[in-house]
C-alpha cells in the first residue's frame, strides 16, 4: 500500500462482517496495552472492561453517548481514566476508594464528535472545531477552528489521529492539518498554558475525507468520493478511495490510491465509512454499514504478484532478485522460468535466449529442458550463441543436435560455432561424418572445407587438416605447422607451401633447418628452379657458407631468374667456379659479370677491353683501373682513348691523382678537336693546387707534431731516476747501491732505464768518447746513448 503505483488496485484484502445488533454501538476504544476496551451506544449505555481481567466500570446516560476514549495506560492503576463525548466531554476518574468520579471538561458547542487521547494530550472536534486538552496540567491548550462552515459537520465528521505524542492530523472536509504541540517558553507563559500548538502544515484534498492515519512520515487517508455522471450530469456516490499521500509545507503529493469496492456505497454518506488502523501491526481497518475492509501493507510477494498478473515480468524478475532474502512465496527461478515462456510465447525468441543465461545459470537439466522447447518450435538457432560451454557442459547430443541444425541451413553459421565451441562439447567423429557427407554434394565449398580442416584438427588430425588448408591456401597453415609441430608432415608438401607463399614457406623452412635438411628441400623443388632460386637466395642472404654446396647451381638460376643479384652472388661468394660463372656469362653476353670474373680471375686487361669495346664507357673503365690500380691498365687505357676524343675528356678529368696528366697531353694529336678542353686542362691544374695545398698543410702538422713530440720526450728525459736498493747492475748483477753508504760510489743510468756500475762499463776510446748501454745498443746508437752519471 506504501508504494507509489496507482496501477495496483487489488493490493487490498478484504473481509466482511454482517453480523447485526439490535443496539447501534456509536464507538469501541483499546489502550495502547490492547488490554481493555471502552463501549458506547446509542442507547446511551458506557462499559469500559478488561479483556483478559474481571474488572469493569458500567455506566447508563440518559443521552446517547457518541464517542468514547480510554487513556492510552489504562492498564496502569494510576492511569484509570476515560473520556465521553455527547453533548458534552466528560473525564472519568477512579479514585483511591476505587469510585469514579466524573467532570466536564467541554460543553456548550453541540456534539463532541470524535476524541482522541494520546500520552497526555485529549483531542477532540465539535461543532466549532477541534480543541486540545493537557491532562497534567488541566487546561485547555489551543481551539483549531473549523474552515469550511458550510458543511454539516454531522454529515462530514472531522477526522484526528496523533501521529505521535505531539503531532495532531486533522482533516474535515477536504481540507488537512497537521499541528505539532510545543513547550511555550517560560518567559511566555503569563497566565498562559504551559503549551501551545503550531500549524506546520496545512492542504486541500480533491475528496471529503471520511478517516485518517498516519504512514511512517505518510499519511492514509480514507476518502468520501462523489462523481457526475456523464449522462444525466447529476452527481452519485462512487466507491471510497484509500489514499496514500506525502504532506508537504501548504499541498501534498499523491504516492498511491486505491478505489476500495464495498457493498452498498452507493447509498453511503461520508459520515458512514471510519478508519482506525494497529499501529504494531500496520493494520488499517475501514468500516463501513456493511463491511470492514483490512487494509495492510503490500510486501514483495504482492508486489510480484501484481507484476506477473500484469505480465510485467522483466520487473517482476527485478524486484526478486532485489528482495530475494524478504519473499515467502515466490522463487526467483519460478519467475524466470515464465518469463522465458512468456517471451517465446510472444515470439522474442532471440530475447528468450539470452535471459535463460542469467535464468538457468549452471542448472544442466533446466538447460537441457529449454534446448528441447526451442526445437520443438524449429528455434534451435535462437538459443545456440547462449549455450554453456564450460560450467556446465550438456550432454554432446545437445550440441550436435544443434550443430546438426546449422549444418543442414547454414554454413557458415555452422563454422562459427565450430570456431567458438570446444571440441569436447561433441563427439567430432559424428560431426566430421556428416560435414564429408555435404561435401559429398558440394565439394568445392570452401566454407566446409575450412570447417573440416578445424574438426580435423581438434581430432589431432594433422595431415589431413594440412593438406585442406593448403588446398584452400589458407593464410593459417604456417601457424598451423608451427604450433603442431608438422615439419615431418609437409617434406612433400614444399611445393605446395612455396606456391602458396614462398616468402612465409622459405622463412619456415630456413628457421627449422633441423627438422627439414637443406639437401631436401632443394631436391624437392628440382623440378621447379624458380622456387628453388628464392630458397637457396634466401639461404645465401642468411649465410654465405651454407649452401655453398649449391653455389655452382645458383649461377644458372641466377641467370635465369635474377639477373640483378648475380653480381652481388659472384663478389660475396667464395665458393663460386669462376670458369663456370665465366662460361655462363659469356653465354648470355652478360659484360659486367664477365668483366668481374675476368679481372677476378687476373685477366684485367681483357676485362679493360670488354669495358671500353662492349659497353663503351669511359668513366667505368676509369672506375675499373682506378680499382686495380696498375700502371699497364692505365697505359692501356690512354692507349685506347687516344683517337676518341670523349674518351680524352674523362681521362682528362679523372686521371689526375693517379697518372702525371702530361702523358696523356703529350699523346694528343695536333689539330684534334676534344669537347670541354679547357674546362678538363683547368680541372687538371685545380687538382694539382689542391695537392700542393695539402702536401704543404701535411708537412705543417708533421713539423708541429715532431717538435711537440721532441719537447715531451726531452722533458721526460731531464727529469730524475729513483735508485734504491733493489736496482741491480746490468753487469754484475749486484745492488747497484753499495751496502756501506758512507764508501764513495759512482753509478751511471741510462736513459733506457738501464743501470751500471761506473767501473762495469768499458773505458771510452778516444775515437768514441760517448758511452752507450750494452743491453739497448751495443753496436748502434739508440735510445740509451745519453746518460745519467751518479757519483758520491
């Protein structure tokens, strides 16, 4: 009842009470304790009696007594008090002699109405309003005037209920208050009540309120409804509502209503329908001539239960996931389960699907149960992308079953599972089978061959996996060979792998080179020189030495297949025939092979030749001879461009650092005409400033260089020699020291670092009067020529 949807109408249960009584009781009041229960009637007759106790207080008025309230701790001896309402209010006390004594706390205004009686504080409405009375301090505390005066106020009672101890709700008419009692400040009080009352919230309502209650921080509002009828436009009694709503500071908010169906509400008034409501049970009871209608709050399963009965079970299903630990009588499975019907039955079969993966989880046999319901309507394909792979695994049968539906309609539907299932959801034997027997009627569908290829391989089925992808020159079969570790499964395969792709298949092949021999693999493609020549380029690329068993070999291929890298083959190998490669060049008239091999093989003057009459260039034979740097050639070369004069130019351009140009101008002829003369003859003399420029320059730096290398040797040369004990004499061989300091001693070091005794070394002649170590020079004078002379 406290939820804000207007949609749930029937949330309320409903009882009946017809039973009749020859005397009209006006009003039944409980304590708080449940314990004892006051009586009135229309007869004027007054019982207040325990329920569960002998006690008993009887009274007979000789007015009817509309309304009567027992102190809320009754059951407290000290508490013994009651309060009637006719015409006027009367307080009922019993006294220590166990009498009752009664007084008047109100009259003068008609009808006491309704009372109210909460802690201290008596409420109670008349004909003027509604008044507050403090039962500690006997005084009457605030009077709430009545707003709408035009209405009887027999026919539309008031309505109070006490929120708490010191919040009233008033409504009468159409109109809410909510007023809170306050302690008046002691500097306020005069001859004023100790309290007094403020009106915190205040609102109009579109229906008569026939009751009131409150609701946590809502209120329950039982409402009188009157309609115009469209027809005759007069108004008639409809069907009470049961409101709930949010006060607000001066309007409310409307958070649920219900149209509540009572028998004969047509002829009710306002003033027949009451609520009263249990606060510790949240139990609302509307009474009306002819029924009592329990209201209660709607829990979790009455809210499910209007939400599937509206078909609303997407958030029938949310709100029992949410409130699984409160329902009592549902089951989040159970809800689920018809949701799934629910959307097959509308034909969202797609949707079905994928809600019975958070629906069914891990529960294999519900899984099982839905597989076979989607068959049955031909949708197997709707429920295959949501099926467990893993936790839990169906029977095989399932998934071939569904494998066995893609395969009869769609292909590549069919290879997508195969892809993304794991071959150990089915038998692959079985599913092998029937994919042979399709390509029985279709052997060229690439789809399935692919597939069977995949099921091939799960079945560790290698060769015949291989031998498919290579049909189809399928990008996966070098992956498929490494990861497999196929290398014994494609050595007559190399054909095929080369003309599917020579550059992946020649890497494959170098990078395993154990597992498949150079030697096989060449012999292999015998038959196919083309792919034979990339291999062995391949392999001649990574190592010069490998295959030079096939270097022989590799020269025709070369000429045949790739001419531009037969001169890089011929200067990188070592293990080349050159009188082979010589007769396979010659063959084709390849020249600058030949020209290679000739001067490779010594023979530069024919090279020079074939240069200068076969390719007629000038600069390259320039080129040739500047490389072999041999004199002949060069007088061969002038030779032969002395009667061409652009032969002439280039020599004259280009020989100037390798030969005296005058022997190429004494050679030309008078009267020969030679393009660019001047600027070759001006070339030829910049180059020899340059080269007298950087003699001059060199002999510079080796000047400088050679006296700073004389200065450092000379200041090494002056500086001292440590002599201490443990030198020796070269000579001798004894310390060089004597062993008595005081005795004279003469010694004589070398720059060698060499040391003597001065009387070990040989006496100077007079033609020679320099003396030279013995060990460094003894016949010529070296680095030991000058020396150090000790002497003490």
């Amino acid at each position: 009842m406290a939820e804000a949807e207007e949609q749930e109408t029937e949330s309320l249960e409903e009882s009946t009470d017809e039973s009749e009584s020859p005397v009209k009781i006006n009003q039944i009041s409980l304590d708080e304790s449940g314990e004892h229960m006051g009586v009135c009637s229309e007869d004027g007759k007054v019982q207040v009696f325990g329920l569960y106790s002998g006690e008993e207080f009887h009274e007979t008025f000789d007015c009817p007594i509309k309304i009567i309230a027992v102190h809320p701790q009754y059951v407290r001896s000290s508490c013994k008090q009651f309060v009637t309402g006719g015409k006027k209010l009367l307080l009922f006390e019993r006294s220590w002699m166990s009498r009752w004594k009664s007084s008047v706390l109100h009259e003068g205004e008609g009808n006491i109405r309704s009372v109210k009686w909460r802690g201290h504080l008596i409420a109670w409405a008349n004909n003027m309003g509604v008044k507050i009375f403090d039962i500690t301090s006997k005084q009457r505390i605030t009077n709430v005037p009545r707003d709408d005066i035009s209405l009887r106020p027999d026919m539309y009672p008031c309505s109070l209920c006490w929120k708490d101890n010191v919040t009233l709700i008033i409504g009468w008419g159409t109109s809410v208050k909510i007023c809170s009692v306050k302690e008046r400040h002691a500097s306020e009080m005069r001859d004023l009540p100790s309290r007094y009352v403020e009106i915190v919230s205040q609102f109009e309502t579109e229906f008569y309120i026939s009751g009131l209650a409150p609701l946590c921080d809502q209120l329950v509002v039982l409402s009188y409804v009157k309609e115009v009828s469209e027809k005759t436009e007069r108004e008639y009694c409809a069907r009470p509502r049961l409101d709930i709503i949010q006060p607000l500071a001066e309007t409310c908010e409307e958070i649920s209503s219900d149209a509540l169906t009572v028998r004969g509400f047509q002829e009710n008034e306002c003033r027949d329908y009451h609520l009263e409501y249990s606060e510790g049970e949240s139990l609302f009871y509307i009474v009306s001539p002819r029924d009592v209608v329990v209201a209660k709050e709607r829990d979790q399963d009455d809210h499910i239960d209007w939400l599937l009965e509206k078909k609303k079970y997407e958030e029938a299903l949310m709100a029992a996931e949410i409130s699984q630990r409160n329902i009592k009588r549902h089951k989040i499975l159970d809800i689920g389960l018809a949701y799934i019907n629910h959307l097959v039955e509308k034909g969202d079969y797609d949707i079905a699907a994928r809600k019975c993966q958070k629906i069914l989880g891990k529960n294999a046999a519900l899984w099982e149960y839905e597989v076979y319901k989607f068959k049955e309507i031909g949708q197997l394909k709707a429920i295959s992308p949501y099926l467990p792979r893993g936790d839990p695994v169906l029977k095989p049968l399932i998934y071939e079953m569904i494998l066995h539906e893609f395969l009869e309609s769609d292909y590549e539907g069919f290879a997508t599972l195969i892809r993304e299932w794991p071959g150990d959801l089915y038998n692959n034997s079985v599913i092998v089978q029937a994919v042979r027997d399709h390509l029985k009627k279709d052997s060229q569908n690439r789809t399935l061959l692919k597939t069977l290829a995949e099921l091939y391989t799960y079945d560790k089925n290698y060769g015949n996996a291989l031998e498919i992808y290579l049909t189809l020159r399928h990008k996966d079969v070098f992956q498929l060979i490494h990861k497999h570790n196929l290398f014994s499964s494609i050595k007559d395969k190399i054909v095929l792998l080369m003309d599917f792709d020579s550059e992946k298949a020649v890497d494959m092949l170098l990078d395993n080179e154990d597992k498949i021999s150079i030697k096989k693999v060449v012999e292999e493609l015998e038959d196919r020189p083309e792919l034979q020549h990339v291999y062995l380029h391949k392999l001649f690329k990574r190592d010069h030495h490998k295959g030079q068993r096939y270097h022989e070999k590799q020269i025709s291929l070369y000429a045949e297949y790739d001419r531009p890298n037969l001169l890089p083959f011929l200067r990188d190998s070592t293990h080349c025939p050159l009188e082979k490669a010589l007769e396979i060049c010659q063959q084709r008239n390849f020249v600058e092979e030949t020209v290679y091999l000739l001067s490779r093989m010594g023979n530069s003057r024919s090279a020079l030749k074939m240069i200068m009459e076969e390719l007629h260039d000038v600069d390259k034979a320039i080129e040739f001879a500047k490389e072999q740097d041999d004199g002949e050639l060069w007088e061969d070369l002038i030779l032969y461009s002395i009667d061409k004069p652009p032969f002439i130019t280039g020599l004259l351009n280009n020989i100037g650092t390798h030969v005296d140009p005058i022997l190429l101008i004494h050679r030309i002829k008078e009267g020969m005409e030679i393009p660019n003369l001047r600027d070759s003859l001006v070339k030829i003399l910049q180059d020899y400033n340059l080269q007298i420029l950087l003699r001059e320059g060199c002999k510079k730096i080796l000047v400088a260089d050679s006296l700073s290398l004389l200065k450092k040797m000379h200041r090494t040369q002056m500086k001292g020699v440590l002599v201490d004990e443990e030198n020796i004499c070269e000579s001798c061989l004894s310390p060089i020291l004597p062993s008595d300091a005081a005795k004279p001693f003469s010694v004589v070091i070398f720059h060698c670092r060499h040391m003597f005794h001065k009387e070990c070394l040989p006496v100077p002649s007079m033609a020679s009067p320099a003396q030279f170590c013995n060990i460094c020079s003894a016949k010529h004078r070296g680095p030991g020529s000058a020396i150090l002379e000790m002497k003490k």
